[in-house]
C-alpha cells in the first residue's frame, strides 16, 4: 500500500484504478488503502487522490491479454 502513495507523490497521480482478484474484497481492501495513500500523501493538502475498483474486477489480465493479442494481430496483417 505504501508503494501505491510513494507512486502518487512521484508523478502526481489523480486516480487509483485497483483490479484484479483484489477487488472482490471491497471495502475491506479499498478502505485501509485509501487510509494509507490519504496519511501519506498529505504533504500536498489540495491533493485528492481517488481509489476506484476496476470495472473488470477478476477479468482485468483476461481483457489486457485479449486486447494486445488483438494488437499484434492487427499488425501482424497489415
């Protein structure tokens, strides 16, 4: 968890989009993440940084793999 607010303090990140199997976990997992990445970004006051489970939840790495078949394939053909 502190990984992700070290990454919102480097580059400025708005927008955390969690995937993956964690996302069946809810609140129980986005609450202590928000917790962490709020206490640890509060350097910049202005700052909001939003924690949203991905739409895809356990399907993420499945549709990331399809789509860059799908890329290498249209390449590939053309």
């Amino acid at each position: 968890m502190l990984v992700i607010a070290n990454l919102i303090n480097l580059i400025d990140i708005e927008v955390v989009i969690v995937g993956g199997g964690v996302t069946n976990a809810g609140e129980l997992f986005l609450a202590p993440l928000q917790a962490v990445v709020t206490q640890e970004t509060a350097n910049i006051p202005s700052r909001t940084v939003s924690i949203l489970p991905s739409r895809l939840g356990d399907n993420a790495g499945v549709m990331g793999a399809i789509a860059l078949a799908q890329q290498k394939q249209s390449t590939f053909f053309s």
